[in-house]
C-alpha cells in the first residue's frame, strides 16, 4: 500500500508537469530515467527519493516544497475549513486546464481578467 505523502508528492509531480505542458517522456529525459518510473512516481507507486526530487524539482521550475504544500494531516483537514474552493480543485482537470490557459494569456491582459473575476465573485 502506497505512503499517503508518496501519494500527494506523486499527485503534485503530476500537476505542475501537466500545468507546464511537459509529458512523462520529456520529463523522463531531462531527470535522466524512463518515463515509466514517472508514471510510478506519479501514482504513488514507487517512493521519489530525495535527490530525484530535487531534479524533478529542477526540471518543473518549483521549488522542492511545492510537492509538499496542502498535504494534509489528521490535525489539519481542509475539508472541514469554510471555503468556496473545493479541497480538490488541484485535481480536478478543468481547473488545471483553466489554469494553463491562464498563464498563456499575456499579462497584462491576464490582469484585467483577473480583476474581473473578482469583481464577479464579490458580486455573487
């Protein structure tokens, strides 16, 4: 059975290679393995250890904490926090798509539909 961080860690890889756009095989080859141990890592199947995780870290632009952040423990469960985003939104492939597309519009019109979404959500 799978380690709940190897788990999360994996989740994270996943994530932040999707939001880049860089499939398993690319990121394989910049960390120097097969693109089956990224689908292993990915999974939670096979533990990153830390030297590899700090090359994938590399290879994704992020610091090695990012495959660490919201993982939660017994003491701190987000579910039971008030919020309107969903605990799992970070899993959920709509909303990483929206966050692609997002970044690859330029800035300073990312801006203005940035402002715009908050001022539609103070209004809802």
């Amino acid at each position: 059975m799978a380690h709940p961080v190897d788990v999360h860690v994996g989740t994270r890889i996943r994530q932040r290679r999707w939001i880049v756009g860089t499939t398993q095989q690319e990121l394989a080859g910049q960390v120097g393995i097969k693109f089956q141990q990224i689908q292993k890592y990915e999974t939670g199947m096979n533990r990153v250890s830390a030297s590899r995780l700090w090359d994938i870290a590399q290879a994704l632009s992020v610091d090695v904490s990012f495959f660490f952040q919201d993982f939660e423990t017994d003491e701190g469960d987000a579910s039971t926090v008030d919020s309107p985003v969903p605990s799992n939104v970070m899993t959920d492939r709509e909303a990483l798509e929206l966050l692609r597309s997002y970044y690859s519009i330029p800035e300073n019109q990312r801006r203005r539909l940035f402002d715009l979404a908050r001022v539609l959500s103070d209004a809802a």
